[in-house]
C-alpha cells in the first residue's frame, strides 16, 4: 500500500498535494492557482511548512474563497476555516473589515494544554496592506487585527492594536506585561509576526526584521487562565474582542495571515522573503 | 460614517443569517442604543429573503 505524506478530502475531492486541494476547495485556477502551489513549495523547502497550523492566502476575492486554511483545506471549522460575519469587503488584493467585522479561525487557545495553545511556542503574522494614518471610530483611535472574540473587553490575552502610525502593541498569549510595543513607527503596512519561543521571549517583527524591544518578562504560565475549559477563547480576525458595541472590531486590509509554532529568527526572514515573493507575484505586495 | 438603523425585531430576525455566502449578518449597538448593520451587509446582500433591509434607514454611527 503507497501511504501519500498529506490527504485531504474537501467538497468530496481529494488530493495527496495540499496546494491542488486547496486551489480545488477555494476555486483557484490560472495563475493564483500557480502562485499558490509555488508558496506551498517554498515553505516546504525551507522548512516551514510543518511549523505552521493555519495560513489563510485571501486569494480569489470572494468569501468562499478567502476562508480555507491552506494547511487543511476542509469545509469544516475543525480545520480552522474562517467563518465571517458582519460587514466585509472582498478583492484580489485581499479582505476589509468594518465596524463589526468579526472573523473566526475556529483555532481556540484555550482548548488543549500545550506549549503552543498556551500561546509560549506560536508566532502570529499579518501581511497588512492598508496604511491609516490616523485611524477613527475605534476606542482611543486603534485598528485591530487579532483577538480572542469571546471576551467583552480590551482585557483579551492575546491582540494586536495599531494606534496612528507610531504604536504597535502585539499581545501573544500573555499578560499586558508580556506585550511588545512599538513606537515611532512610520506606517502601518507590511508583514507583521508576533513570536514566542520561551516563557520569556517575545519579539516582535515587521517585513522579517525584529522591531521593539524583546519582551523577556514571563507570561505568568502555569495556571488555570489559560486552561481549557476555564477559558474558551476563539481567536478572531479583524477584532480584537467582542463587546456587541463594535469597539473592538476594525478595518485593516489583511491579504495573508499565519498561525504557528514558535519561529526561529531566521525561520521569520525567510516567511518574509517567502510570502513577499508570493503576494508580488500577484501584484498585491507593499 | 452610515450605517443600517434595525429595530430590535428586525436585529432578530438577522443575527447568524447569511446574507451572502458564507457571511453572516452581525447587527451591534451603537452608543445610543439602536441596533445596526453595516452599509457593507446591504450592499453584498445575494439572500432575497433579507431585501427588505435595503428599504431601512441609514444613521450615523454614533
């Protein structure tokens, strides 16, 4: 018997080649479909393909087709699609949200007692293209990109904020102390990661370069905070918690987006070169 | 910025609702009280069944 390294089965079609099945499962044909195949490539040959969980291309414009995970192109929430509700705006380039725009990964944080779920070995990125410069409509004038989408208030563990084009704030899985924050920052686009390697390692990178301080306080594991089923939290794009007042759902342009283990720093460059490489292939790169 | 008033009877009748694929209404309250939609959920609507949200009225968001 020939055992093929993937399979997947999505809307009853499969494939042994993760990138034929996702192009199947979200409609990709022509030259995006290529694109997507060369990303899957690149990945694997640099080794990192196995270290990520969830990578969302957005690719086709539409919803359908931006919501499958690459890594596991299912049809289900168990394979982390995203699942969107509220206001959206869907193109080649990539997904808008709105002022209640709420997509969720289905991924949980809280749900099993691991060193990635407890948020101490996973890194985080967002290749954001739109540049406000003085973001409105928000608390205190913030965008976000990342969030847990069950809490009521700013208190979630782990979300992004960006405030004007100066201060980036990237929680990970972690206490307020714990976050790195950027200031003096000259604009809001680019890949951003977020990664923790440790209890007490948290770097923050933009375009493959760290930025900010390294964060070496501890996250404060273990405890139950963290533990399922205590904290039930899934993580969501474009909000970065779920008040039902819209204050912390947001509206950046977001055209790709990973979730993974803890990344080395060369492992982060090359992601970048990696996923630069794919959006300039289809001219959506900043 | 514009956005869909919705009463509390309409709100129910919309949440968790595709109003195209994929995507579901999300209707919030704004900082006086009244539930709303986004003009982004009107304009995408493809679900015949929610066209009369197209007749609603559009406020500010407060």
């Amino acid at each position: 018997m020939i055992i093929q390294p993937y399979s997947y089965q999505s809307n009853n079609i499969q494939s042994s080649d993760p990138a034929t099945a996702f192009n199947t499962a979200a409609g990709i044909t022509g030259s995006t479909a290529t694109a997507i195949t060369q990303l899957v490539s690149d990945l694997k040959t640099n080794g990192l393909w196995d270290k990520l969980i969830i990578i969302y291309p957005f690719v086709g414009g539409t919803a359908t087709s931006t919501k499958f995970n690459l890594k596991n192109p299912q049809n289900t929430n168990d394979a982390f699609r995203l699942t969107y509700s509220g206001g959206f705006s869907y193109s080649v380039s990539g997904v808008t949200g709105s002022s209640n725009a709420l997509a969720n990964t289905n991924y949980n944080l809280g749900f099993q007692n691991t060193l990635f779920q407890q948020g101490i070995n996973m890194s985080i990125g967002a290749y954001r293209i739109d540049q406000k410069l003085t973001p409105t409509g928000q608390p205190t004038n913030r965008l976000y990109i990342w969030g847990d989408i069950t809490n009521v208030n700013s208190t979630s563990y782990s979300y992004w904020t960006f405030t004007g084009t100066t201060n980036h704030n990237f929680e990970n899985g972690l206490t307020s102390s714990g976050a790195v924050n950027v200031t003096g920052q000259t604009g809001t686009t680019g890949y951003f990661v977020s990664n923790r390697i440790s209890t007490t390692s948290h770097k923050a990178f933009k375009n493959g370069v760290q930025f900010g301080n390294t964060n070496s306080s501890s996250n404060g594991y273990p405890g139950t905070f963290y533990t399922w089923p205590s904290r039930n939290n899934p993580m969501g794009l474009f909000v970065a918690a779920n008040d039902g007042l819209g204050n912390y759902n947001s509206d950046p342009t977001i055209n790709f987006f990973h979730l993974g283990y803890g990344l080395t720093d060369t492992d982060v460059a090359n992601l970048y070169t990696i996923v630069q490489t794919f959006n300039t292939t289809l001219g959506r790169n900043v | 910025m514009k956005v869909i008033r919705l009463t509390e009877e309409q709100k129910d009748l919309l949440v968790g609702k595709e109003y195209t694929d994929d995507v579901t209404f999300n209707p919030i309250l704004d900082g006086t009280g009244n539930w709303f939609i986004t003009t982004l959920e009107r304009d995408n609507l493809t679900k015949d069944e929610f066209n009369w949200i197209k007749d609603l009225e559009e406020i500010d968001l407060i």
